[in-house]
C-alpha cells in the first residue's frame, strides 16, 4: 500500500468530515423543526443522520488525525488504535446499510398497505430495529478486535492500519459480503415495488384509489375531549415528495457506497492483499454519500426549515415546552376496552368497518386489529 497517497488526502478526508458532521446535525435539527411529532420514518431518517455524525466523527476522524501525525512525527499506528479503528468504522458502515435499507422497507410498507401501516405499533418496530441493527453489527464488527483475524498475520502494522476486508480474515470477509448484498439487494427490491405502486396509482389504471386512502381515525371521550388517533393518508404531493425522497437515499447509497463496497471486498478477497485505492475508494465514497443525505433533506419541502424554526426548536428543547401527544393507536383502543361502550365515540368510515354502528363495543365482531383486538 503506497502510504504516501493515503496521506496526501487525509487532510481533505478531515474536512470532508467536519463539513458532513454539521450538515448532517443541521439536518436532524431540520426535521425535528417541521415535524411536530416524532413519526417512524423521521426517526429513521434522523438515526441515518446520526450514523453519518458517528462514522464521520469517531472512525474517519481518527483515521486521517493519526495519518497526519505521522507525517510531522514518529507517531505510529498501535494495535489498539487499529483494534478500535476496525472496529467502529465496520460497526457503523454495517448500521448505515441497514438503516437504508429499514427506509425503504418502511415506505414499502406505508405505500403498499397503508392501512395495516397505520394501525400496526410502526414506531415502536421502528425503535426495535435500531436496536436490533446496532446490535447485529456490533456482534460481527467487534469480533476481528478479540480474534477473528488471521493469527499469521495480524491486520494491524507497526507502520499502518490495514482495515480492507481480506486483511482482516476470510470469515469476516465472507459474512460482511452476504450482510452488505443482502441489505443492498432488499432495499432496492422494497424501493422499487413502492415506486412501482406510487405511479399506478397515479396513473389510475385499474387501481382502486379509495383501497390506499386511508382518513383520519380520531378516539374521543365523553366529553369530547381526544384520546387518540392515527393519521390518515398523506396529500399526493407530501407523499410523492417523501417516496422520491427515500428513492433518492437508497439509490446514491447503494451506488457511492453498497457496490463499492461490495466490489472492493470482493476484489481483495479474491487477490488476497489490499491496494491504495481500494482504501480511497472506501472512504471517499463513505463521506460522499454521508454529505449527500442532508443535501436530499433540504431538497425535500416537508423537511426544509428555516434558521428561525431550527432556534425556536431549540429554545423548545432547551426549556421542555413541548410535550409528547404521540401515542399508539393499540393504547387507545385497550384504554377505551377499560371504559364503557357508551362513552367512547370513534370516527371511522364505514368501508373500514364491519360493523353496523362506528363505535367501540366488546365481544362484539367487528373491525379486527392486526393485535387481535375486535372493535
């Protein structure tokens, strides 16, 4: 590996990453200023950003110090630098890959079935498979630092910190290929069938469009006064904003980031040694792409705020003004099941209801809940 090339771009690498790190911040900011409730695809869009201020700001940051000092000192790489270098960097690319592909899992499911979408507990499955993700890649990224590496031939030097795939191990190598073209080949699939469902039902050809308009489901008290709710459908222009918005963020991932990724390991894998570029192209192409999310975040209208939302924001943040109204849809209904039949009134529209009267009965058939629950 020449290492005079590594350095002479290190500089940039630490820029690149300092610029990405507020962009993406600015856009979590963003989205939080626009929506007045935490939704499950917000909270998915504002994880990958998150992610990118992690990857940027631990692994990279790191990277391209320790590259620079040993230009202008005896400084060198030790194993336990590299140990944690490999090991968050692999960590966040792997959460990165998955929260791509959990976006357009999530709009798949949004435009395809809307009405199970809605009444399913979408944010807390949001919040489980964050969990389930970090988890995951943390377990795989954290075995090379206790001993899943070659033992011959360690993957960390006395002069450098050799991070591609095939220095690290076969068994690294191969699971990390399957997870990264697994994760790369479902979002594409689930981005594709809802672009695919957006446009028939635009174009309106032998589509039912009142089958995807789900209205607003409101749960009141006696007094009138509202338990809960869940959203109905988005207008046309919102929805087709965020579909292409998330089309947008699967399709420059898997191509800045996915297929290279993929072609690179397979290549060092297959010529059983790493080259410089293979390292330019795996860190030029993970700032590219971590830049670009708040790019596509101020393109969208629904997530563009201004600098005077983003501080009122702030300021609500700072001061806890704000008080959490969101609650699931589950919740309602088993707190309204506690009450009698008579004091709770639900707004539903017949086509959703099997039921002769839109109102909250027990053990009586009705409107079945993907939970079990009858009303």
């Amino acid at each position: 590996m020449n290492d005079e090339v590594i350095s002479t771009n290190a500089l940039a690498w630490l820029v690149c990453s300092g610029v990405s790190i507020l962009a993406n911040a600015w856009g979590i900011l963003s989205v939080s200023a626009k929506q007045k409730k935490w939704k499950p695809l917000e909270f998915l869009i504002c994880t990958l950003a998150g992610t990118h201020i992690l990857n940027m700001g631990i692994p990279i940051t790191m990277y391209c110090v320790i590259q620079l000092r040993r230009q202008h000192s005896n400084y060198e790489w030790n194993e336990g630098l590299c140990k944690v270098f490999v090991s968050t960097f692999y960590t966040l690319t792997l959460v990165t890959c998955f929260s791509v592909t959990s976006l357009s899992y999530h709009r798949m499911w949004m435009v395809r079935w809307p009405v199970n979408y809605r009444l399913s507990n979408t944010k807390k499955q949001a919040v489980h498979t964050v969990m389930g993700i970090w988890m995951v890649s943390f377990i795989l990224s954290t075995l090379p630092a206790v001993g899943w590496h070659d033992t011959t031939e360690r993957f960390y030097t006395q002069d450098n910190c050799r991070f591609i795939v095939t220095e690290i191990g076969l068994g690294f190598g191969v699971c990390f290929l399957l997870l990264i073209s697994g994760s790369v080949v479902m979002g594409v699939i689930c981005i594709g069938i809802a672009l695919f469902q957006t446009f028939s039902i635009q174009m309106g050809q032998n589509v039912d469009k009142n089958k995807f308009n789900v209205p607003t489901i409101v749960v009141e008290d006696a007094q009138g006064k509202r338990r809960s709710s869940i959203d109905g459908s988005e207008p046309i222009k919102t929805s087709l904003q965020i579909t292409y918005l998330i089309s947008g963020i699967v399709f420059i991932y898997d191509f800045l980031t996915g297929f290279p990724i993929l072609v690179v390991s397979f290549a060092s894998l297959k010529f059983d040694r790493s080259y410089s570029w293979m390292v330019l192209c795996v860190l030029w192409c993970s700032i590219a792409q971590s830049i670009l999310l708040p790019m596509f975040l101020w393109a969208c209208d629904r997530y563009r705020a201004d600098v005077k939302m983003v501080w009122e924001k702030c300021v609500a943040i700072m001061s806890n003004d704000e008080v959490d109204e969101d609650s699931s849809f589950i919740v309602a209904v088993n707190s309204a099941l506690r009450l009698k039949s008579t004091d709770v009134h639900v707004e539903l529209p017949d086509k959703l209801v099997t039921a002769e009267k839109p109102s909250i009965r027990r053990k009586q058939p009705g409107w079945r809940h993907s939970s079990g629950l009858n009303i």
